[in-house]
C-alpha cells in the first residue's frame, strides 16, 4: 500500500461556474486560495481575502511557444492593491490567470510572507517547469526556527492544492536513477512506478531509458538524443528542446561528446519525451518499448487496465 496520505481538498465555484473565481483549502490548513481568469480581476479585487498579506501568482502562456507558462510570484501586505499596480504594467501581458494565497487567521506576517515568496521562486526556477519573469529572487527572511517549520508546512500543503488548479509548476520532480532505500519505499516504488522503457535506434545511434513515475515520463540522464532538431521549425517541442538545452538538462556528454541529457528530466507524456530524443515530432506510445521486450508503451498500459468482465456493471 502506497504511504502518500489522502488529503480532501474543498474546491467551491463562487460563481456556479469553472470559468470564474473559486477558492481551495485543505482541511485542517490555515491557507485560502483563491484563483480566477485575469478578465474577472475587477470581481476578485472586491473579495475581503484580497486586501489581506499573502503571496500571489500571475500566469500565462509562455510568449516563446514553448509550451510552458509564464509566471510573475510575488507578495504584499495587501495584494489587492498589488494586482491593482500589476493590472497596469505592459511587462504583464503574458497574465490570463490570477491565484491569491492568504491565511485564515491573521499570523502571517510580512517575514512570514517574504519567506514564502523566496521560497517559491526558488521552487519554481529549480522545477523548470515555468518561465518565472521576475527580475530579482529574494533571500528568505531570516525567521525563527518554529516560523520556518511552520512555513514549509504551509508551502507544503500549497503545492497540494495549486496542480489542481491546473499550476504544477511547483511539483516535486521525480527521479528513477535513485533506489529505493527501504523495504516501505520498494513497495511504494513498485506501485507509483512502470516499468522501465528504451528508445533503440541504429541508424541514429541512440539509445535512451525512460520510466513513468507518479503520472511524469521520466527520461534518465545519460540518455541519447540527436544532436539538433530535425523537425519542423515551427512545432512547440522545437522551442521545447531549446529550452532544456538552455537549461543545461541537454548537452555534450562529459566523456563521449554526444548529445545526451545531462540529468533525469520529466515530461508530460512519452510522445514529449520521444520527440527530444529523436528530435522531431514522434508518437511515444509506440517508440517506447519495455526493455528488453517488444511491448510498446501503449501495450504495457493497455494490459495493465483491468479486464471489462471484472468490472463493475
């Protein structure tokens, strides 16, 4: 049995609609999130939240068609007015969605507030997930020993609810060159991982080991992959590998002088994955096979739905 806790996480529409402004928590958390498309601004600014201390997230799509999203992180003392200056600053226009974070109770304090904005630009800047768009990163403000715990747990259970909000840029990146250290933690392994998959080419001299853990396609450093794109010039994994090679998650190998990742590097499905390696567009469900077998990706994951007779009528 895996060790991840369930949590309930209370989502409310306060408009009847998906569309426009809602509010998360998590039970037994003192934090309020409220998130809403930037053309709802105007409401969201009349909410009682927003004139309280809390951090905030300004997100849009990324202007380079990488197929990431932008992202401003920010505090204030009272974030209204913040969005309030924001809403006219031209640097913003990449912003389509708003997420406020404030705190039921009045404790968070302008130190505690500051510690969670550096926090998460480190966060997100480490992810790659994100093009962040601030200009400084702040130091964490010096707090005592109890208010730091206390504000990792706050930032924990943010982390929680913001993917479901459809911002997972501040996830916990996965990894599958580390082994398990623990009976507890084999057994988890086994239930969060699949296994482990190659791309084998020959011609191109490639070979790459890939692996899904926890919902991420995880491409293991060392991994080979073609020297340039090849593909069209015009498609958002082109800007993508770019991207990573930027990063330094793509590059020459220290000892064989091919392109090769550098490090793990998640994506959002195999195709993504496939197509850095080959670099072009590539369906990945098929150029992924277990390793050693001829079981491809998309085999491996329809034998592991449950048979339709053992279904429930």
């Amino acid at each position: 049995m895996s060790s991840h806790v369930a949590r309930s996480v209370r989502l409310h529409l306060t408009e009847g609609t998906p569309q426009g402004i809602l509010t998360a928590e998590v039970v037994n958390w003192t934090g309020h999130v409220l998130s809403a498309p930037r053309s709802k601004l105007a409401g969201l600014l009349q909410r009682p939240e927003v004139a309280k201390s809390g951090v905030y997230f300004l997100v849009g799509p990324d202007a380079d068609g990488s197929g990431r999203n932008s992202a401003y992180i920010g505090q204030s003392e009272n974030v209204g007015k913040r969005l309030a200056q924001h809403s006219r600053d031209e640097r913003k226009v990449f912003w389509e969605q708003t997420c406020i974070v404030t705190s039921k109770d009045p404790n968070l304090t302008s130190g505690h507030i500051k510690y969670i904005e550096s926090r998460l630009i480190s966060i997100s800047a480490r992810s790659g997930l994100v093009a962040l768009t601030n200009d400084t990163a702040p130091e964490a403000s010096n707090l005592p020993e109890a208010d730091i715990a206390d504000m990792e747990y706050f930032i924990s259970q943010l982390r929680l609810v913001l993917p479901l909000l459809g911002l997972g840029f501040l996830r916990e990146a996965a990894t599958i060159t580390s082994p398990p250290s623990t009976i507890s933690a084999v057994s988890e392994a086994l239930e969060n991982r699949s296994p482990v998959f190659e791309i084998s080419s020959k011609t191109h001299s490639l070979l790459a080991l890939g692996q899904e853990v926890d919902g991420q396609f995880i491409v293991q450093a060392g991994s080979a992959c073609r020297s340039a794109w090849e593909g069209s010039p015009h498609h958002n994994y082109r800007n993508l590998r770019n991207t990573l090679a930027e990063q330094g998650k793509i590059g020459q190998g220290p000892t064989t002088g091919r392109m090769v990742f550098l490090e793990d590097v998640s994506f959002t499905s195999p195709s993504a994955a496939a197509a850095m390696i080959f670099g072009r567009a590539s369906n990945g469900r098929t150029a992924w096979k277990v390793r050693g077998q001829p079981t491809t990706y998309h085999d491996w994951q329809i034998n592991s739905l449950p048979r339709t007779d053992t279904l429930e009528q």
